[in-house]
C-alpha cells in the first residue's frame, strides 16, 4: 500500500512578516527551518523512495532539513508546476494593509477563491491547470508503482492535490487553510484510490 505525504515548506520570512509570496523566492524563517525538523522528526522511520519539491527555495530547503533529520537520501524531482500560485500584483504586500484597504471578503477571496485571482495573478484553478496534471502523470505515476512518494511544496500547489484527492468542491476548498511543515498522509491503493488520511500535527 503506496503512501504519500504532503507537506507545506516551513513558515517563510515573509510568510511572518503576513506579505504575499507567490513566485518571489524567499528564505525560510528560524521558524520554518524548525517546522521542517519537526515534519522530518514527524516521518522518522516512514520509506520512501523519492520527493518532489517545487522551482522555490523554501521548499526545497524545507525538504533538505526533513531528509537531513530524517537521515535518508532521496531521489528529487524538482518541478515548477509545483510552485506557490502566483499571486501577481499582490506580491510582497502585507495582506492586513490589504484588509484595511479592500475589507477581509475581498482579500479572502484573493487568498483562497478557486475561480477569482488576485490582480494581475493566478486563482486556484490556474495553479490546480498546472499543478494536477504534473501530479498525475509523474507523482502518481510512481504511487501507480508502489512507491511511496514525498512531496513538499507550497499552500495552493498542495491545496489543489487535496482539492482532487478529498473531492472537495469549490466552496468547501476556499475554507481548506494547510498549516506550514505539516505532513498529510494519505494511505493509497495502486490504482490511485485514497484509502486513508492522517494529519500529522
């Protein structure tokens, strides 16, 4: 029985300062790099037999310390279909600025909207465009094989693997929030089928 396990990299610097990412490539915080330690202690005696991270260096250096904590070498593949959703002219912004100026409805659909992206940015579903097909043909690929499979990337890019994973509608994926350094582990049948789920926390 294949496992896969998602994780969302460790609290970046700017996910403290609450701006937002997107593609900008920003270091972990001395926060996200224990939250990585944590997620490796958390995994510690679980096989696997490769990882997928995204093009950004917080998850890859999320992923780093969970293998170095884990002490295993892996296989990694890294991928920016993988990569945060592109957040576009709100990059960098402080989101409470942002709540001040345009109120927490808009800037929450901002944030978690499948259909509605952020000015000049992706929504949910332009990332999910991206993402879910990487995610079948090579991720699940190996599940297909029997490989247990590591995959540590970004809130959206791992919301929408959820999204298809739990069938969640639109609705219910805009209250879905995954916390950094977090694994989720999802027992899975050969085919691709989910069989059980459990939050690491």
């Amino acid at each position: 029985m294949p496992k896969l396990v998602l994780v969302r990299h460790g609290q970046s610097i700017w996910n403290l300062e609450n701006r937002f990412t997107g593609w900008v490539d920003v270091p972990l915080s001395p926060l996200g790099e224990e939250e990585a330690r944590q997620a490796g202690l958390r995994l510690t005696g679980m096989e696997f037999q490769v990882a997928y991270t995204s093009a950004l260096s917080r998850a890859q250096r999320t992923l780093d310390i969970m293998l170095e904590t884990m002490g295993v070498s892996l296989p990694i593949i890294r991928d920016q279909a993988l990569n945060e959703r592109h957040y576009g002219d709100l990059q960098g912004l402080n989101k409470d600025e942002l709540r001040r100026q345009y109120g927490n409805d808009q800037v929450k659909i901002w944030r978690r909207s499948y259909e509605t992206p952020p000015p000049g940015g992706e929504a949910l579903k332009d990332t999910a465009a991206r993402t879910l097909p990487f995610f079948e043909r090579c991720i699940m690929g190996d599940i297909r094989q029997g490989k247990n499979v590591l995959v540590v990337a970004h809130g959206n890019s791992n919301r929408a693997i959820v999204m298809k994973l739990d069938n969640l509608s639109k609705d219910e994926v805009l209250e879905l929030n995954l916390d950094t350094g977090v694994p989720v582990v999802y027992d899975m049948a050969c085919e691709g089928k989910v069989l059980a789920k459990s939050v690491l926390a």
